[in-house]
C-alpha cells in the first residue's frame, strides 16, 4: 500500500509540476499579463473591470463601492483611481493591495463576523456598487466547481440585497454552467437591466463571464 502511494503522489508532483510549467508559459504569452506587468499593475483582472466600466459607465468619483473578493487587489486599485473622493470597503481571506483610503475587511463573505465588519465599515449605509469577483478554489472536479461557484454568486447577489440602494449595480463573476439558467431570472426580478459580459481580458477558454445589473429595485416576488 505504501508504496503504491508513494508512485502515486511521485506521479502527482512530476504532473503537477508539468502543469504548473505549462501555466507559466502561458502566464509569459499572455498580453494581459505582459500589460499589466509592463503597467505595473496588481493583476491582468484590472483589464477585465476597466472593459466592464468602459461599456456600462459604472464608475464615477464620489461613489460608494463594496468590494468582494478583491485580492490581489488588482480591481482595488482601479476602483481606487475612479471614485476620487468616494468609499471603498473590500474584502478577501487573502491579501489585498489597498490604497490608503480602502476599508479593508479580512475574512470571507459569509461569515457572520465579516459581515458585522462590512456593516461597521459601511456605517450601515448603502452604497450604489457591489462588485465580486469571488471564485472558489477550482479543484478541477466541475461539478463541484460550479456548485461552489453558484454559491458565491448568490453570496454577492445577498450582500447587494442588503447593501445597494434604490437604482444601484451589482457586477459578479460567474461560470457558465448548471445552475446559472435558473439563477439569472432571480436576479432580473430585482434589477431593470441585467445582462452578461466577457471582456477580452477574460480568456476564451475559460467559463467566465460577468453579470451586470443595473437599477435595483428589490424582489418582487
Ligand atoms: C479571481 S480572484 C479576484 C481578483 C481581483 N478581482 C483582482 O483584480 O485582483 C478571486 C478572489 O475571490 C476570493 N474569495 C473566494 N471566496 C471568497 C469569500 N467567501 N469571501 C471573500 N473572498 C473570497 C479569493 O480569495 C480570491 O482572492
């Protein structure tokens, strides 16, 4: 037994360090990637948001915006340089690279005790973006990815339920896949417009695409 575990985890790391090669040097081919190092941006995802913000105007100084899911922090800093003037609280169990007028709330959405924090940072008053790019951990078992992946999403749409106001927009990350079919009409009974983008800077071969919808008005159901 013990030897064959041995073999299997000795297997394990020579694919896994394979697979790890093969990311790297699709890391170095990437434009994004080579842009946003050239930029000295925190991550390529700052492409994604900047496209998103570009086609549906959703930055502007002075706003409030809560954040989920922020590390690196990539869209953190360009939320940052949008709302001069505005408030941002951000959120994620990892590491975020924030201004100094950044709230940031260390744990995960979901937590009773991050969520006291978000409230606490908010002033419990409502803001006009909630934004997430949360996404689960991918272990490589679909099923199970996009399950995790669908609970996020509903994580973010309950925050917005809390925390937008009136006409608000919420912005999340979602992978196409089971579940999202009977989600997004849940979320077009509580938003006039909602509607999907995949920005260029999201690869073509991932599931990804963002849902964005505009003018909140709470369920009717
Ligand atoms: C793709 S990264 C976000 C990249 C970020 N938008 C940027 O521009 O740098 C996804 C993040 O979601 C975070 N995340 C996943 N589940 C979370 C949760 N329940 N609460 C907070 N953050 C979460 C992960 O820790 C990860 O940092």
């Amino acid at each position: 037994m013990a030897g064959s575990k041995t073999r299997g985890r000795g297997g394990g790391g020579v694919s896994r360090s394979k697979s790890s090669a093969r990311w790297l040097a699709r890391q170095r081919r990437d434009p994004y990637t080579r842009k946003a190092t050239a930029e000295g941006r925190v991550s390529r995802a700052h492409f994604k948001l900047e496209e998103i913000d570009r086609r549906c105007r959703l930055l502007r100084p002075g706003m409030r915006v809560l954040e989920l899911g922020a590390a690196p922090g990539g869209w953190t800093r360009y939320v940052e340089e949008r709302i001069r003037g505005g408030m941002l609280v951000a959120c994620d169990f990892r590491a975020i690279s924030a201004g100094p007028d950044t709230q940031v709330v260390e744990g995960a959405v979901g937590d009773p005790d991050v969520d006291a924090e978000i409230a606490r940072l908010l002033d419990d008053q409502p803001v006009e973006l909630v934004l997430s790019d949360m996404s689960p951990n991918i272990s490589g078992i679909r099923t199970v990815d996009q399950a995790l992946s669908m609970e996020l999403a509903e994580l973010a749409e309950d925050c917005a339920d809390r925390w937008l106001k009136p006409g608000g927009r919420l912005v999340i990350k979602i992978f196409q896949g089971e579940g999202v079919e009977a989600w997004i009409p849940k979320v077009r009974k509580k938003y006039d417009k909602v509607r999907l983008l995949k920005p260029k800077a999201s690869r073509s071969d991932s599931r990804e695409v963002y849902v964005v919808a505009e003018g909140f008005r709470r369920s009717r159901a």
